[in-house]
C-alpha cells in the first residue's frame, strides 16, 4: 500500500478525476470526505463508461436535423424532464450487467440525460437511455432529464413502427435480459 495518497473530493466533477487518474497513471483514486473517511473509489473503468456514447448536444443536433432533412418537417432542442411513465421505449431488451453499471452513475450523478423524440405531441419516443431508465425505474426515480427533439406534428417513424410491432408501449415492456444470454457470451460458449 501507498502512504502518499492522491484521493478526490464527492464534489468533484468526473471530468477533473479523469485527469487525475490519467496524469497519475493510477487506477483507482479513493473519495474522501471533508473527515478523512473513505466514501466511495473511482477507477479508470467508471471514468470510461462515463465517457463513452455519451449523448451530447452535438449527437442530438445531428439527430435533429436528420429527422428534419428525411420527413421535411421543422423540430425544436429542447432540454426538459420527463416522466418515466410517459415515454415509450424503442428497443424491447436492456442486459442486467449494464444496469448496474447505469445504477451506480444514476446514485453518483454521472448519468447523462436521455434523447428523447416528441412526436407531434402525441408521443414520447425514448431515442437513447433505456437502460438508463430502466436502472432509475428499478431505484424508484420517477423523472429524468432529458434532450428532446420536439417535432412540429406527428410523423411516422421507423421506431414508432419498431415499438409498435414489438408490443412496446411503456418501459414495463422491456426486458431486462441476464448476463449469461449476451448474444457475446453466447457465441464465445459455442466457440468453446
């Protein structure tokens, strides 16, 4: 063990732990409180996942005007909280391992708001983040932050379809799919 310990605040951004682990060359920087008591670690692994596929205004903006250019329609950015109870899922299964992994950020605050498509008024299409609320669903977090595109009127699209002919209507539709059936793991246990 180390007696000359660099160690992070709870109220550091993950942003600047990011560039204490990669400038320190460490793995793991505990979190210490104003006492001196242990309150959490972060390693180099939650400060990938926090950055990765992360939604952003830009990924947002490209969607926007995707959606524009294909279906000749006018939409809005709009950053808004929605409710969980609203939304309808787009994608019918979330894998448990990642759960945990979006349970922990949603407890620490590094999870990024979800991407959200308001049909016209008539709908709450979940473009990203399923996982995301089916980990703040499972923690009983009923509202969520999110960047909506916000379509003048309501348009057909592709995920609708994919929603409706997959019986989604809300995030109790969704599957939450255990580790072990990874399409992943299942092809390395046939190759094996």
């Amino acid at each position: 063990m180390s007696d000359d310990l660099i160690v992070a605040h709870p109220e550091m951004k993950v942003t600047d732990a990011a560039r204490v682990i990669l400038r320190s060359g460490i793995q793991k920087l505990p979190v210490v409180d104003d006492a001196g008591n242990l309150v959490g670690i972060i390693s180099n692994s939650d400060v990938i996942r926090s950055q990765i596929e992360r939604a952003t205004p830009e990924k947002v903006g490209k969607l926007k005007r995707t959606l524009e250019t294909i279906h000749g329609i006018e939409a809005a950015e709009e950053r808004r909280t929605v409710r969980l109870s609203e939304l309808v899922p787009t994608q019918g299964k979330v894998y448990a391992d990642e759960l945990e992994g979006r349970q922990y950020e949603l407890e620490h605050g590094l999870a990024e708001p979800l991407v959200v498509i308001d049909n016209g008024g008539v709908e709450l299409l979940l473009a990203d983040g399923h996982h995301r609320v089916m980990a703040a669903e499972r923690t009983g977090i009923e509202e969520m932050d999110a960047y909506v595109i916000a379509l003048e009127r309501r348009v057909d699209l592709g995920m609708a379809r994919t929603a409706d002919k997959e019986g989604l209507e809300s995030i109790a539709d969704i599957d939450v799919v255990d580790y072990a059936h990874h399409p992943l793991v299942e092809t390395v246990e046939r190759l094996q």
